[in-house]
C-alpha cells in the first residue's frame, strides 16, 4: 500500500495546516502593521519561514518517519548541505565583490556600472 | 495474474518494494528541483536591489492579493491530503471528489498568478525592465510552470481514476504527485517571505 504516506493521518494534517495558517498570518501582520523594523524584521521573518517550511516537511510530506535505513531523509540533508554552499556561498561572494569594488552605492553589483 | 499471486506469495511485498524504490527516485528528483530554487533564489536575492531606474517589489507587489493566493495554495495541499486517505479506502468517488477540488484550487492559484504577471507586463514592467524584475519572473514564474505542469498531472490521474479504477500503477502515482504537490508549497512559503514579505519592507 501506500507505504510513504502509511503514518498520515486527517489529525496531522489538520494539525499541519492550522499551524501552516498561523505562521503565515504572523508573517503578514508583522510586515503588514510594521510591528518590527530592521535586522529584528528580517530575522523573525526568515525564522517563521524556517518553522514552516518544518511543519510541512514533518506534518505533510512525512519526512523522517519512514522505516530505518532513513535514506529519504538522508539525502534530504545532503541536499540541504549543499544548498548551504550554493546560496550561502553565492551571496556570500557577490556582496564581498560588492564591498570590495563598490565606489559610492552600497547596495548592488549591477548598479555599479551605471 | 492470479497464477502469478499463486506462484509468488510474495508479490504484495514485491509491490510494496517497487513502490519504495519509486518514491525514492522521485524524492532525489524533488531534491535535485530544491537545488534548482535554491539558486534561483541566490539569483533573485543578490539581484533583488537592482532595479535600473525601475520600479522595487515595494511599488508593485499587492500584500492582500499574495496572501490569498497563498492560502489558496496552502488549502490544495490539504486538500491533496485528502485525496490520498480517499484513495487508501479506495473510495473512488470520494478520491475523484478530492482529486478536482485541488485541481481547481491549484487552477485558481495559477490564474491569479498568471494575471498578476499580465498586468505587470502591461505596464511596462515586463522581465526585461531591469535585473530585478528578470530575477522575480524566473523565479515565480518557474514555481507557477511547476504548478501548472502539476495540473495535467492531476488531469490525466482524474481520467485513468475514472475508467481503469486503482491499479498499483495508478496508487503510485498519486503518491509521487502527493509529494510534488507538498513539495511546491514547501518552496512557495520562501518565495512568499523571501520575494513578496521582503520586497515590501
């Protein structure tokens, strides 16, 4: 049978999907009342969407309840490893170059040859 | 068939087997997909200030209107759940039931999108207006092809559910769609703070 989704249950996913509405409610307000400014607006923001994206990996695509070897969830987080270095690394060498080679904006590369 | 479930007692688990086998390989294309956003969104957020005298997610991005379109999005999903605890009771009606109210929900999601993207083209600020905008239509734009390619998926499900009932061929189907389906919402909550809650603030 439907042995990746065995463990589901209408109760999980009715438990993933309300706290799915919560998190993206709470998002929203804070961007939409201006509750939070600067760094500390970024962060939570980037936090809650971490949380999220969580809850629907657990609650909804079932990761890391499968039988042991847990080779879904394994590559799962070589995948993760990998996109670290991919978009870590690319922003990390972008806004370095930026920093580096930038004359009066501080903010793009493109900019830059204007 | 029946010899052959006669000849081999093993053959549910055989089943089962293939199945693992098969969500598996479509886990490691999901992963591969993941990679694939990820630098689209490496792109969109090193991109994300250059704007080329062009207008910033600020002036043309609408709050209300990609909150319902997450929510219609977000309710697919639950609904795609649904869909396969219906099929696990191999209640065809119910399934089928299930299978075109995400249909619908997910049409709407992609409407609302491709409207959005018109009326941006419209006024001039197609993908070619500046690095920003170019960045912002790849990255949305490859989410909604994902989404609408998920659609003719649930299209020919809907059909081969109707007139051949459910074969194993068919339950593994729906199982791989259930995944890209989840998965797709999954990428849509970064590109709903990290494009349009970032782009406004």
């Amino acid at each position: 049978m439907e042995e990746h989704f065995k463990k589901a249950t209408a109760r999980s996913y009715t438990f993933g999907f309300a706290s799915c509405i919560i998190l993206t409610l709470t998002a929203y307000f804070l961007v939409f009342y201006r509750l939070l400014t600067g760094y500390a607006l970024i962060l939570t923001l980037s936090g809650l969407a971490v949380i999220q994206a969580i809850v629907q990996l657990v609650f909804f695509l079932y990761l890391g309840k499968e039988r042991k070897p847990r080779i879904n969830l394994l590559t799962f987080l070589f995948m993760a490893l990998v996109l670290v270095v991919i978009v870590g690394g690319s922003l990390w060498i972008m806004y370095s170059l930026n920093e580096r080679t930038m004359m009066t904006h501080p903010k793009s590369p493109t900019e830059r040859s204007r | 068939m029946n010899t052959e479930i006669a000849m081999h007692p093993n053959l549910a688990l055989h089943h089962e087997e293939t199945y693992e086998k098969t969500v598996f390989g479509f886990w490691v294309y999901l992963m591969t997909d993941c990679l694939l956003f990820g630098s689209l969104f490496a792109t969109f957020i090193v991109l994300s200030h250059a704007t080329f005298g062009g207008p910033s997610g600020k002036e043309i991005f609408s709050l209300p209107y990609i909150l319902a379109e997450t929510f219609v999005l977000l309710t697919s999903t639950y609904t795609c759940g649904f869909l396969g605890f219906a099929a696990r009771k191999k209640e065809k009606t119910k399934t089928l039931l299930w299978l075109f109210v995400t249909f619908l929900l997910g049409l709407t999601f992609v409407v609302m999108e491709v409207r959005e993207f018109v009326l941006l083209v419209l006024e001039g600020n197609g993908w070619s207006r500046s690095g920003f905008l170019s960045a912002y239509f790849t990255l949305v734009g490859t989410h909604g092809t994902h989404v609408s390619f998920g659609l003719i998926w649930m299209l020919v499900l809907f059909f081969q559910i109707l007139f051949r009932d459910f074969t194993h061929d068919i339950r593994r189907r729906m199982m791989c769609l259930r995944l890209f389906w989840h998965f797709l919402d999954v990428v849509w909550i970064f590109i709903f703070t990290f494009v349009y809650l970032f782009g406004v603030i």
